[in-house]
C-alpha cells in the first residue's frame, strides 16, 4: 500500500468506527479519524499511535464538519504527494423501542446523525472526490454504513431502520448521479456487533425518557414493557471498550469494500441466522406469521 491515499473516517471513538480506522491506518492510508469525544481520549491517542491523525468532529453540527474539512485539506496541502481517496460514513446512533414510545429529541438525533449528518459530511467533501474521479486518480469512493434494518424494517426499530432505509436510497441516487464520473458510492452492512460498540450508549437513558415522555394512559399501556426491555438491553448498552470490536469478518469485508478496485455496490456480513432470517422475511406470508417470525428473531421479552 503506497502511503499517498488520504481516507476520512466519521464515528471513531469505539466500536466499528475505532477498528476500521486503526487497521486503516496499519494498512498504509492516511487516515483521518472524526472523534465526537475529542482528540484526549485513550481511543484517540490510540489512534494516534499508530499514526493517524484524531481529529474533533460531530456531523451534525456544520461548523465542526467545516473545521474537520479543512484540517483534511490542511493534511493534503502540506503533502503535495497526497490525494482524497474516500470517506467512511461510519457515525451512528439508534434506541431501541417502538416508534410510540420514542420521544421527539430520540428521533431527531437518529435521523439527524444516521442520516442529515452523514449527508451534511459528504457534502464538504463531495467536489474534491468528484474533481479526483474525473482525473482518474485512485479510483475514489464513498462508503456508507447501513444496516441489515435498512433492508428489512423491524418493530422497536422504526427511527433506525428509517434512517438507514433513506441512507440506502440516497447512497444509490448518488451512485448513479456520479458514475460516468467514476466516483464509487459502496453501501457497507456490517451485521451484528453492537455488544463490541457503543452505538446503543444512550439506550438506558432514554429509555427512561421515554418513560416520562408518556401520558398516564400511554404509561398504563407501556411502562412495564419499556423497562423489562431495557434490562434486557442494558448490556448491550454499557459502553464498551474503544477497541472490542474482534470481528475480523466485519474487518476484511470493510477492507475489500476500501481497496477492491472496482467495487460492488454493497457489502454485507450475515451470520447464517441472519441470513436465514432475512431470507424468511422475504415470503409472502400472512401477517401474523410475518409477525410470529420477527419476535422469534429479536427475542425479545414480551
């Protein structure tokens, strides 16, 4: 790997982001890290270590994806043998709970981070990637990361699966908008790890907020079943070590989706339960089947 190839990674403090940005790194790129934390956390400074460059950044605040744009630039002005080679839309959150529960705040950030905010980062760095394709340089590409409910909406999900469902449509009009270009827009679907991430970080505190969110005849209705699901995720929604994330099928398919050089449209990782889960879903069957079938996946507590 020639180190020449700038790459500029979104939601880097832990889990998915934290990995794909270090082995990044230790694979030759140049590889720029947006830490919503800052640049003074272990994730960061470990980062660092292994040289690439932490930077401050929160997507849906415009001024700080401006401020990350220009250290980018700053990173390939000083280096005349550099070239934007992509970016990682890797930033995420999502709570779990059914779309009545969900307070306005819970739903705006979903949607704002999932999805407004990742668009908000593509479109600082959009014109450099285009200018970059269209000189045939190191076939450029941006890789977005959905998700399994992008493709398959799910109860408890709704906010998430919406976002991700947008982002898989806007990854689309985009790919076909700059693909005489040669501009290559990748869908990543990692599958599930979200016990080796914090993308469920905020899940017990909302919870409770959705709690006192409700009317009196909502909390008649829901509050036994709000808090008996979140003990049941709670461990899930610990926080987890930056860098838990030992999935290595997850890591090799990003790493072709990175440096695969013409690349496939989508990416996905499926454990054979998800494979034939999602697979089952695809059936036409009478919705209380559809429905029986989907709790038996999520497992829930009823």
């Amino acid at each position: 790997m020639s180190w020449t190839k700038v790459v500029a990674i979104t939601g880097c403090d832990s889990g998915l982001g934290w990995s794909i940005a270090a082995r990044s790194a230790r694979e030759g790129f140049i590889t720029v890290a947006g830490m919503y934390n800052g640049i003074n956390t272990e994730a960061a400074k470990s980062l660092n270590r292994l040289r690439a460059h932490p930077h401050k950044l929160d997507i849906t605040d415009a001024s700080s994806v401006l401020s990350f744009y220009d250290y980018v630039k700053k990173i390939l002005h000083n280096n005349n043998n550099y070239e934007l080679y992509a970016i990682v839309n890797n930033a995420g959150v999502m709570t779990i709970g059914d779309y009545e529960w969900q307070t306005p705040k819970i739903i705006e950030d979903t949607i704002n981070i999932n999805l407004l905010g990742t668009m908000k980062f593509t479109s600082a760095f959009l014109p450099d990637l285009r200018r970059n394709a269209l000189k045939n340089k190191n076939n450029p590409r941006i890789i977005n990361v959905a998700s399994h409910c992008g493709l398959q909406p799910l109860p408890g999900f709704g906010p998430y699966s919406a976002s991700k469902a947008g982002l898989l449509a806007w990854s689309k009009a985009l790919r076909l908008e700059h693909m005489n270009m040669g501009l290559k827009v990748v869908s990543f679907i990692p599958g599930g790890f979200v016990g080796a991430s914090n993308l469920m970080t905020n899940q017990y505190s909302n919870a409770n907020a959705m709690v006192e969110h409700l009317t009196e005849e909502q909390k008649s209705l829901y509050e036994t079943k709000i808090r008996r699901l979140n003990d049941y995720l709670k461990l899930a929604s610990n926080n987890s070590r930056f860098d838990s994330l030992k999935d290595e099928n997850i890591i090799e398919t990003f790493m072709m989706a990175l440096t695969d050089e013409n690349p496939k449209t989508m990416y996905k990782v499926e454990s054979w339960r998800y494979k034939l889960y999602y697979n089952l879903f695809k059936f036409p069957l009478p919705d209380k089947s559809y429905r029986w079938l989907i709790n038996k996946f999520l497992d829930f507590p009823k």
